[in-house]
C-alpha cells in the first residue's frame, strides 16, 4: 500500500517532469539531437523513470561490479540506479584511497603501474555467487582478488609464468576452485625465448593455466599449465552442472598467422572452442606430469592425452557461455554472424566415440555436426550471451549494435533492443549463474558517440540499463562509464555483507597504538619507527623529528570505529599519500635523502577541525 | 492526646498484614530489574546521526549503543567543547547503588517476615530518602559534566545542564532524556510502599477500633 503511494508520487513527479521536457523541447530553438533521435513515448519513460528511480536515502537492488579495462580498476555501481557508488583499485594506483602509496599496496603492484582489467568474476558456491570475493584477470598475466567484505584488493598473482596476454581469464568454476588464466599473444615459452617471427607456427605458444583458490582464505596459487598451439586464446567459461569439471575457452587465428591478423587471421570458416578436462589437469599435476618449463611444469596434451578436445566454431569466436545448466555451451561466431549451442551431453559422447575430423598440435578436433544442437540466427557480430531465467538468453550484436532475446531449447530469437553503440559484453542479474536472476541487464557499449554533454574527443564509454522482466527488452538509462567496461558481474545486494569499520579486535598489526599516549618516535641506528595515532582532530605525534639518511616508517593507526570517518596522511614534497580507514594501520616507508620541514596533514576530511589535524617532518642535515 | 499517642504506638507495633506483606515481596521482585537494567536513557541525533548516539546509565555502569561505540564517539565530539570523558569510574553511584538496591532488598525481606507498620514507615522513609539523593546525584553529576570544561578548547560554549528529562537542542545535537525500565521499577517499588503503608495503617486503625469496644 505504502509502496503504491510512492510509486504514484513517483509517477507524478515523472508525468511533471516529462511534461517539462515536452514543453522545453518545443520552445528551445533547437532540440537537443537527442530528442530528435528518440520519438520514445512519453509513458515510456514514465515506466523508465519510475523503475530507476532509487529516491535520496534508499538503496540499490543489486551490485554492478565493472571491469574498468585499461583503467586497471574495477567500479562499482548500483543497480537499477547506475549510481556509482564506488571504484576499487586493482592494478594502478588510485590517490582517492592512498592504493598503491603506502608499503603494503606497493608491494603488491609490484613493478606495475598499470594494468588492462577484463573479466570480473565472482566467487561460487554450487554455481551461484557467494558474496564472498571478486576476481580479476589482466593482460600482463595477473589475477587480483577482491574481498567483498572490505571491498579491499588483497591479492594479485602473477605474472604467472608462460602466460602472455592474459585475456581468456578469470572464469571460476562453480565451487571456486579455480580461476582460468590463458594466452591470447602466443610467444615462445618461457619468457625471455627468441624465436623470430616467421617461426609463429611451430615455436609460439599458447597456454591455459588454472589458479588455485584456496576454499577458506581465497589465496591463490597456480594449479596447473597446459600447452597449447598458437592460437589466440581469447574468452572462457567454466562448465557447470553436467559440463562441471571443464574449462572452455574460444580461440581466433586457428589459422596460426601472423602479420595484418585482420585479415590472415579471418581465412577459416571455423575457429575452435577448447574444452579441457580441469579435474584430469590436476590429477595430471598431482603426478607431476608435464615439462618444466619457465620453472613451472607444463601438461602437453600430445604426450598426455584424453582430457583437452577442440570444438569448431563460427568464424572468429569471442565469447563461450555455459547454459545456467550446464547442458549448452554457447559459442558466438563474431564474423559467422551465428551463434552455436553445443550440447555438451554431444559432446561427451563425441569423446567416448572417437567422433574426430582432425587434430591440432595432438588435440582431437571434435566433429561439428556430432556435437552442435542448434545454429541461432542472432544477428550481425554476436559476441556474449547471458541468461535469464525460464531458459530466456541474451546475446550481444557488435556490428548489429543490439541485443537479441532467444530461448534456449526452441532457439527461437524473439525480440531485440538497439544498443548505443556497438555493445561488448553484456550483463545480466547473476546471468552467468545456475539461477539467473532476469530482471536487469546491462549492455556494456564500446562508442557513446555524444549521447551525453561533450566531454571532447576522450569520450566516456556506455553502460545501459535494459529491463528483461518482460517479454519485450526495454531500454531503462544511459549511464557513463569509467573507461573502459569489459566484462560485469551483476550480484544481489543481499548476497554482499560489507564491514564499515575495521574492529579494533581484528587489527593485528604489529606496530598499531590505540592511544594517543602511545604515539611516538623510535630509533634503531638510522630506522626510524613513527607509530601515528588518527582521530579527530589530531595526527599524533604532532611533529617529527629525523636526521638526513634515516630510513623513517610512519606507522599510522586510524583509532576512530566511527562509520565513514577516514583519516589521510599527506606528506608534502614526498609523493606520500595514505588513507587510513577506521580500524586500519598503514605504513609507509621512506628514505629520507635530504632535509628540510616537511608538512603532513590529514587529506581526507573528516571534522570540523580537520584542517588543524596537521603536523610536521623535521629533517636535521647531515 | 494520651490516647493519640498510645494509638500510634499500638499502630506502629502492630504486626503487617498478608496485603502489605504481599506488596513488599513485590517491591523486592522490582529491584531485579531495577539492578539489572537501564536507569536513564539519553539520545542524541544531529544531521549526522541519524539513527542516534545513544547513552543507558545503569546502578552500576554507563553503557554507549552500536555496542559500546556511541559512548566513544559521544566522548569524542564532546572533547571538542572540553568536556570531561564519561567514563564510568568517575561514577561513584555505581559503588553505592547497587549496594544500596540489595540493601533495601533485604530490609523489605526483613519486612515480609518480621515487619510491623514503624518498620515499614522506616524502610519507606530510607527508600524515599534512597531516591532523592540518587536523583540529586546524577543531576549534580550532568551540572558538573556540562559546567567544568577545560577553558582551553577549540569550541568554547557557554556552561550548560543537560537535559534529565524531555529534550533539548545542544548545538547541532537534540539531546532526550527519559527514565528507563529500572527507573519505572523503583517507581513501581515506591507506590507498592506507599500502599502497603496505605494498607497498614488503615487496617491497623480498624484492628484497633474494634479491641478498644467502640470509639475511643
């Protein structure tokens, strides 16, 4: 009832707003081109506005968690909002929370700035998302992880050994067992082999690897490396359900060229899909078969055989999604313009017959027409395909700058709703899952083409909100997006349980004081230890006091349990810039090379009298 | 007037009925939860708090919501005008009042078994004495918290009393104040007093009228 009356207010202010915009499009001289383009019935965007709009105070129904791609982040919006609401740094540094400043975050980056994030991927449990990490590839080889407790990036592997180009990547299975990593740049392995170019075909490389995630603690290690030929190994899944136990990942440039790949890369009908048996790779590491190579064994399936199998596909394949049960394994044909649904029970029996037309580099190449249930006619440039409940799937039409709705089992496509512009991948509420939610869908566009106030010529990219509750995909917001979303995952904000303060119980840190009187300096030789007290409104000690050549580490402790009330440290002169959150200590470690008084002060603001929550580092010269 | 006086001596001796009897064993059940639950509640909201910071004082303790963190964060903005940290060690009523809630606990009891009306005036009396002074004490303990603040703070605001009861607005804080569970449970053990007074005297009148054959 209550809920009723808000909406119809809702409703209200929407019609009054509507109304405006009608008046405002008639009297402007000119119309914004966009309402040129967009002859959308005013009750349409009623239905639009009402069912985005998320009032001042409520919250978000679901997390959408965006890979920011060459931004190297991940961001976080609400859904049906698209407010965002947060950015988590992963592989670059980020001012905002002091990521990649202080000692701890440094490390981690190791010697990288920088890194091209794709694939997000929450973790599972029996297939659905558990709430409990995100995952993500980039393409130097590294998988970071997240932990949705803290928001935080608490780990990143890698560059693991042999993988270059980490695309294909990182895929859980349905239990979080395993993340996938894989080679799209096939070089000569290890790193650091020379082999020129005209040798592609025989010495280049690829390789699939599977990270090891550790079921209580998440860490990750690396489980296994298959070799595999020189093809461009480019978007996985993890089967579930009956396909549980695989890896499948699609490959372009089977025809293993080099040079202008646009073209020479674009000669075959058929690309592959690989399948490969996870459980058989790791028994297989267990045994300690493989070679060494890069200091890390690497399983030939030439030598052993029966558990990887290729599975042709339409031309130049980009994405494979298993069906919620497992059954399909879908494959786009980016320049075949169909889409393929294998079905793996096909497949398995494809195996245990022998039903091979070839191989590749020791892997049987399964028989298309033994294994494929059906070829869906989606449109221009299929590329990812995400699921709904009742069997409803949704495929993304690059080149059709759309997304077609079929169904899987009758195959028939039944609606489509344009994308501005030129969709990649796309995401549905926890639609790579056993239980597809439905409900939302996010295209993730690759042009905005000005749909939006200019920004000049560094356009935003396009997030889309798409309501799929219905029979019709309708079209609900444009929203804009940190460069540049590849993947998604879109997850119930019920499934998320999220701390906002440290507990001072929890924080174990060697050097944190939790009160004021036990701020203070200490010296050993040349290091020097600060132990640093935050609170409103003061950075205790107040002043420092070093020599020139010391080794200083500011330990600093956030004392407050305070929701939201973060202290910074600011050093000037020094490129130092923590932010502690409530609870946290971080240190930060610096070689102190010349003297002189240098200001600290805390950055993030927090109190009325944040600005006095200052102090100063005093270097004595030599 | 002879007869007055050896008509209250013989009201004050005579023995207490089963009613008032019955009373003071529930006065005695009421100081369980008086001891054991929250005396005085203050909240506090401002624009930045929507939900409440929130303060329970207890006979025995000072108790902060959102698990003890309100206290501390209640100390912390506080610091800011010089106030005094509320810590409950500077509170010596929570020596004397638990101690002295079992003391009436088993004066009443005392009262069940052996009491006389005079006895009851007694515990009645020490109890209405018991309260005021404790209300006096924690008033004169808030004068003092909103009174002695350090003259050097960053925010200097003019001495105030915070509010005991009903609300108030401190600067960008409204500031309420209401008695808890423990302190409608003293309440409850007051009234059960004051009607098995009520009772006793009442019936012992009576008692009396009829030894002494008619009016006296």
């Amino acid at each position: 009832m209550n809920q009723m009356t808000k909406w119809s207010k809702r409703s209200l202010a929407a019609a009054g707003l509507m109304t405006g915009a009608l008046l405002l499009a008639r009297c402007a001289p000119s119309a914004p081109t966009s309402a040129k383009k967009a002859p959308t019935a005013a009750s349409d965007l009623q239905v639009a506005a009402m069912k985005t709009y998320v009032a001042p105070g409520d919250l978000d129904e679901y997390y959408l968690f965006s890979s920011g791609g060459h931004s190297g982040q991940v961001y976080v919006y609400g859904v049906p909002s698209m407010r965002h609401l947060s950015t988590i740094p992963v592989f670059t540094p980020y001012p905002g929370t002091g990521y990649g400043f202080d000692d701890d975050t440094k490390k981690m980056l190791g010697r990288f700035t920088w890194g091209d994030a794709h694939h997000p991927a929450l973790s599972e449990t029996n297939g659905d998302y558990d709430g409990r990490w995100l995952f993500i590839n980039e393409m130097n080889g590294r998988i970071a992880r997240i932990d949705l407790r803290d928001f935080k990036t608490k780990e990143i592997i890698g560059p693991v050994a042999n993988i270059s180009g980490n695309h294909g990547s990182s895929f859980v299975t349905p239990n979080t067992e395993y993340a996938i990593m894989s080679t799209r740049f096939s070089i000569p392995i290890p790193k650091g082999t020379y082999a020129s170019i005209d040798k592609y075909a025989a010495s280049y490389k690829g390789v699939a690897a599977g990270i090891k995630i550790d079921p209580k603690s998440g860490a990750m290690t690396l489980g296994w490396e298959v070799l595999l030929p020189p093809f461009d190994w480019d978007i996985g899944d993890a089967g579930k359900g009956i396909s549980d136990g695989w890896f499948f990942l699609t490959a372009y440039n089977t025809e293993r060229a080099t040079g202008k790949l646009e073209v020479t890369a674009s000669q075959k009908d058929r690309d592959y899909i690989v399948a490969i048996n996870w459980r058989d790779a790791e028994k297989y590491a267990k045994e300690g078969k493989g070679d060494l190579i890069g200091g890390v064994k690497v399983i030939d399936p030439k030598k052993v055989p029966g558990f990887v199998y290729l599975m042709p596909c339409g031309k130049s394949p980009h994405g494979v999604d298993v069906s919620p049960t497992g059954k399909w394994v879908v494959g786009s044909g980016k320049l075949a313009g169909i889409t393929t649904a294998f079905n793996f029970e096909k497949v398995l029996t494809a195996i245990k017959n022998k039903d091979f037309t070839g191989e590749e580099d020791g892997i049987p190449v399964l028989k298309y027409e033994s294994i494929k249930d059906a070829e869906i006619q989606v449109g221009l440039g299929p590329l990812h395909t995400q699921f709904g409940p009742d069997n409803w799937a949704y495929t993304s039409l690059f080149v059709d700058s759309a997304i077609a709705k079929w169904k899987l089992g009758t195959w028939e496509v039944v609606d489509k709703v344009p994308m501005s512009y030129s969709i990649g991948h796309l995401c549905a509420a926890e639609g790579d899952t056993v239980s597809p939610d439905g409900k939302y869908l996010v295209g993730l566009n690759k042009l905005s083409h000005g749909r939006h106030l200019s920004v000049g010529p560094s356009q935003p990219e396009s997030s889309q909100l798409v309501d799929i509750s219905e029979e019709k995909m309708k079209l609900l917001y444009d929203a804009f997006t940190e460069p540049e979303p590849h993947y998604a995952q879109m997850i119930k904000a019920d499934k998320i349980h999220a701390i906002e303060v440290y507990p001072k119980e929890e924080n174990k840190h060697p050097l944190a004081v939790w009160d004021v009187k036990d701020a203070g300096v200490t010296r050993q030789g040349d290091k020097v230890i600060v132990k640093a007290v935050l609170v409103r409104s003061t950075i205790t000690p107040t002043s420092v006091e070093v020599r020139e050549g010391d080794t200083v580490t500011f330990a600093l402790t956030n004392i407050e349990q305070t929701t939201d009330e973060l202290h910074g440290f600011g050093l000037l002169d020094w490129n130092t810039n923590i932010v502690v959150d409530p609870g946290e200590t971080k240190t930060v470690t610096l070689k102190i090379d010349r003297p002189g008084v240098f200001p600290y002060y805390c950055t993030n603001f927090c109190s009325a009298l944040h600005q006095e929550m200052q102090g100063y580092l005093i270097v004595k010269p030599k | 007037m002879r007869s007055f006086i050896e008509k209250c001596d013989r009201i004050l001796k005579s023995p207490l009925g089963l009613g008032p009897r019955g009373l003071l064993l529930l006065a005695t059940l009421l100081l369980v939860p008086a001891l054991v639950s929250p005396l005085w509640r203050l909240t506090m909201f401002a624009p930045q708090y929507q939900e409440g910071l929130r303060l329970d004082i207890y006979s025995y303790k000072l108790e902060g919501g959102h698990a003890g963190q309100d206290t501390k964060e209640i100390n912390l903005l506080n610091h800011y005008i010089g106030m005094k940290d509320l810590v409950t060690e500077d509170f010596t009523e929570f020596l004397w009042l638990p101690f002295a809630i079992g003391a009436f606990g088993l004066l009443f009891l005392r009262a069940v078994v052996l009491g006389t009306v005079g006895y009851l005036i007694d515990v009645t009396v020490l109890f209405a004495y018991f309260s005021g002074f404790s209300m006096w004490s924690f008033a004169h303990k808030m004068w003092a918290y909103g009174h002695n603040l350090d003259p050097t703070a960053a925010v200097k605001v003019p001495p105030f009393m915070p509010p005991l009861f009903g609300g108030k607005q401190l600067a960008n804080f409204e500031v309420y104040s209401y008695p808890s569970l423990a302190s409608w449970a003293l309440g409850a053990v007051a009234l059960a007093l004051f009607l098995a007074l009520g009772l006793s005297v009442r019936a012992a009148g009576r008692a009396g009228t009829v030894a002494g054959q008619g009016p006296g």
